[in-house]
C-alpha cells in the first residue's frame, strides 16, 4: 500500500505544478492551452491577470504541500524492509490530506468563475 500512495502523491504534485506553470506564464485564460474559464475572464485583461496569479499561486501551494508525504513513503519504500505496510490509521490520515490537497488544487478554478466583470 506503500507504492500506491507514493504515486499518487506524485502524481498529484506533478499535475499541480504543471498547472501553476500554466499560471506563471500567463496562459490560463487561453483557450488551446488553458483552463475552461468564464468569458468575461478572459476578454477583462485585470480579471485574467488575476486568474493566472490565483492558479499559480494555489497550485504552487498544493505541488509543495505534496512533496511532503513522499519523504517518508520514499524512505519506507527504500528501506528494504519486506511486507512493511501502512496502519489503517496512517492510511486514513494521507487519505484525508490527499482530498484535502485536492480541494485546495481546485479552489482557484471555483473563484475564477466568481469573478464578476469590473
């Protein structure tokens, strides 16, 4: 159960830091190679601006706050310890963080579309 948390917390830090790239360079309200964002949005040059600082803020978060389960799940699959296996407990735990994470990687696309026009 050690490897399968492993690559999802990797998988998710990946996907975030892919999209706070997407921020950074200012291509969220693009439409080929952006996010699905209201019209208004994009066609308002502030509200874009905002857009793209809001996913590359929170994204960046969320891709760092993933990277620090990995130590340790890295260090217990590295350990050469045979048949060692997560508690119900720490498993119930990395699951809460990892929907925790989640929701806060989708927290910027939900206040994009609250955006009103100026």
């Amino acid at each position: 159960m050690i490897l399968p948390a492993t690559i999802c917390f990797a998988a998710l830090a990946i996907l975030t830091l892919i999209a706070a790239a997407t921020g950074y360079r200012g291509l969220v309200c693009d439409s080929e190679r952006g996010y699905p964002v209201p019209d208004h949005v994009a066609r308002t040059p502030h509200l874009a601006h905002r857009a793209n600082q809001s996913v590359a803020f929170w994204c960046t978060g969320t891709a760092l706050l993933s990277v620090a389960p990995l130590f340790p799940l890295i260090g217990m699959l590295t350990d050469g310890t045979e048949g060692q296996h997560l508690t119900a407990t720490s498993l119930a735990v990395l699951a809460t963080y990892g929907t925790l994470l989640t929701a806060l990687g989708r927290l910027p696309f939900a206040l994009i579309k609250r955006y009103t026009p100026a």
